[in-house]
C-alpha cells in the first residue's frame, strides 16, 4: 500500500488482465483493490462513477471491478443497491466472485494556513500508507484538548462543543457516545465548504455537527475526488472528507484526523466478474483441486511401492455404513460437502404485492432449507410506485452446472439450489448475484 503510483493511465500491461476500481487514485476502493489484486500481477484503472465500474465489467474491457457494498456505521451504498437491482438489464451477466474489508479512519482535509506556524505541517499530519491501509485503531491526535466534548483554541482556552441530544452506551471504541472522538487541529472557522461521498457523512455526524454544522455540504463521487476538488480551491474556504493517504496524495493538510462516529468503522467491498468467465470461488476450487491431484498422486506411488494407502490397509477389518458409501467424502472435488458458513450468496426478487403473505413466503423458502438470511435490502421496482425489489443475502453457495449434476446422482441438490428452485413458486422472479467465500472467517483465523 506504499507505491501508488501506476494506475493513472488506461494503459493496458501486456499480459496482465484489468481490474477496474471506483476512483481516483487513493480513495478507500483504491485500497481494497489493492489488498485483493497486486499490482504486480494486474492493470488497475480507476473509474469516476460506480455504474463505469459495472459497464467495464459488463462489456469485458475489465476482468474484474471493485465497488462498495456497504459500511458498518451506516448501512448499503444505494448506488450499488441500485446497479445490483438493475432495472433496465444492462446488466445482465454481472456477478459478486469476491469481497473485502478495508478498515476506515476519516480526516478533514484543507489547506493550512501559512500564519499557522504552530499548526503541524501537511506531511507532519498526513497518516503514512501503511497506518491507514494496515489498521483499524482509533488513531486520536496526541493533543491536550481537555476533557472529552471540548476543544482547544490557539491560545489554550477550553470551548466545550454544543450539547448532543440523545443517549447511547458506552463502549471501549466510544467511550462517550454523543460526543465526537476527535477535535480539530486548527480553527476552522474559515471552511465554508465541505466536499464527500454521501457515504461519508452519515459516519461522521458527530464531528461535522459539533464542529461545521451549517457548512454547506456537496457530494462527490468518492473521497478522494473530493480531496481533488480541495486541492484546486487555493482559497482555503473548503475541506474534505477523506483519507490521510488523499492528503499526502494530493500535499493536503489534516485539519482533523479520526472524525468518523465509531474506532470500528469499516467497508465492505464486493468484486463483481462476469458471468461465465470463471466468476464464484475459484481460488478454492483451484485449491481444492490441486490438493485431490497431490493426494492421488502420493497413493499411486505408495500403491506401485507395495504400500497400503492411510484409506484401506490391507489386513484391517473395517465397518462402513449405507450412508458413507453414499455420501460425498469432504476432501472429494467431485461433489464438496456443504459448508454454509464458508460462502455468502446475493440474490434479488420481486414479488406480489397485492398478494397477502408473499415476502413471508418467500423469505421462509430460506430458513426451511437451512440456509441463515444475514441481510434484505428493498429499492423500488420501477414497475409501479410502492412496488420494490428485494436484494438479500444468505450464508451458503449456489452450485454449478456440473456440480449440481453430481450431487444429483449422489442423492439431491445442495440447499441453495433448492431453495431458489423453490423461491420461483413463490415469487414473480428472482436472479442469483453470485456466490463467494466469506472473508470474514479467514480474517478471524476460521
């Protein structure tokens, strides 16, 4: 996460497949793509909007794109909600293979004044690559700003902030709920413009209402777009939120470092291929696959040598039941044993409204197979006003052709491929987004 440099251009790498990010360079996706494609291996090219990242995708001028799906503190990102429900079917061929999580700290960045001598520099205050990139920590500016709920002015007089309404608990994260984690660097009295991504500013409400409530506040692509706009406005009078990796990107100055709502917030981020173009888990089907071959491989050899495989030793008198005759072994890549916990899949649908009990319906097709529904998320239908498309997501993965076809002959589908089987007697339609494995576990060590 150190070397940025390298993905301005559209130039395509000999040899290397294009992976296309929300933009520009040193926004939040720009890291989680990052984390997931090395440079060394892929051309990264940056994307103004969400929707560009869908149509390289979609056209195939990109193998693989990378959007937000969705953040801890404040929810799904409508744009990609709305792209996912694709209601004019430009889309058709998109699905999730992959995600990732990028953890997310929050600066305002400006331009420091050059009377502010006592204010730390820009490259004093930037946040390294690696701090932003690596951790999830609360960073807090070391600064004596009195208790909890004030700040200091430049010549050390105490203001407490205006009183926030509401209660909250207590946590180790935040330990003083309704009150801000971080205070300004430098008076900022002067800022008469904030520029963010929509996204932004529902996770740093705290900050922004104590500290620029009233600032007029306009959206931008990403943040590190509005760090850009910032960068070109030489008067001073406008800020951004974004990264500490966008101000030394950009030779912005942090007015304020960590002023998101919560230390744990964080960013989910979906890969999107394109349907037949080996989307889904192919990493651990590749895996899996070169273990069996190694596994085969090392019985064949005992076997030529005169030694009794660890499956079957001669002379050993063993008692094997119907069901372990029938049923798939674990490590067999024919037909894998399930493990919904491993996977996540995203499904839309839409149903009847008139129709009393359809949703209800519908969703209990999910929980007679066993498969835990972790999310719903509704955007309108297009169809007619009240009307909506439902987008959720289940643990578990839907199977593949041939997949599906062995676990047939063995005795039956897997579980998702019978609930969205089902889910068709229930619903007007409904269109699978893609299956993958869920990182969270191997985050957790799982």
């Amino acid at each position: 996460m150190d070397d940025l440099k390298g993905i301005d251009g559209g130039e395509r790498e000999r040899g290397k497949k294009v992976v296309a990010f929300l933009g520009p360079r040193a926004s939040y996706t720009h890291q989680a793509t990052l984390d997931t494609f090395p440079e060394s291996e892929y051309t990264l090219q940056p994307q103004i909007t969400i929707e560009d990242v869908f149509s390289a995708v979609q056209s195939g001028s990109a193998y693989r794109g990378v959007v937000p799906f969705e953040n801890s503190s404040n929810g799904s990102v409508v744009f990609t909600l709305d792209l996912f429900a694709d209601l004019n079917g430009k889309y058709p061929d998109i699905l999730v293979c992959d995600e990732a999580y990028i953890a997310v700290q929050h600066c305002l960045l400006g331009h420091i004044p050059s009377d502010s001598s006592s204010i730390m520099s820009a490259s004093e205050t930037s946040l390294s690559t690696s701090e932003t990139a690596a951790s999830n920590t609360h960073h807090a500016p070391n600064l004596h700003h009195g208790p909890p709920g004030s700040t200091l002015r430049l010549d050390s007089t105490p203001l407490e902030s205006p009183p926030n309404s509401g209660a909250a608990t207590p946590t180790p994260l935040t330990p003083y709920p309704g009150k801000p984690l971080a205070h300004p660097l430098i008076p900022l009295h002067n800022i008469k413009k904030i520029y963010s991504h929509p996204q932004a500013w529902g996770q740093c409400k705290l900050f922004l209402n104590t500290y620029l409530k009233g600032v007029e506040r306009q959206d931008v692509s990403s943040t590190s777009r509005a760090a850009e706009l910032v960068k070109m406005d030489q008067s001073g009078e406008s800020a951004a939120v974004s990264s500490g990796i966008a101000a030394r990107v950009m030779g912005l100055g942090v007015l304020a470092r960590g002023i998101e709502d919560r230390g744990d917030n964080e960013t989910r981020f979906f890969v999107l291929g394109r349907r037949g173009e080996g989307v889904g888990w192919e990493r651990e089907r590749e895996e899996r696959k070169s273990e069996s071959e190694s596994v085969a491989e090392s019985n064949s050899v005992a076997a030529s040598m005169g030694v009794d495989t660890p499956h079957v030793r001669s002379g050993e008198s063993q008692s094997i039941s119907v069901s372990e005759l029938t049923q798939p072994t674990v490590s067999s890549p024919q037909a894998p044993a399930e493990n919904h916990e491993r996977y996540k899949t995203l499904i839309s649908f839409t149903i009847s409204h008139s129709s009393p009990g359809s949703l209800a319906q519908s969703l209990a097709v999910f929980s007679k197979h066993g498969l835990n529904l972790t999310s719903i998320n509704t955007r309108p239908s297009g169809v007619e006003n009240w009307n909506y498309i439902f987008l959720v997501e289940i643990k578990g993965r839907r199977e593949e052709e041939e997949e599906e076809e062995r676990r047939e002959q063995g005795g039956g589908k897997g579980a998702v491929n019978k609930a969205l089987e089902e889910l068709g007697g229930v619903c007007r339609g409904w269109r699978w987004l893609g299956s993958w494995q869920n990182r969270l576990l191997s985050r957790e060590g799982r």
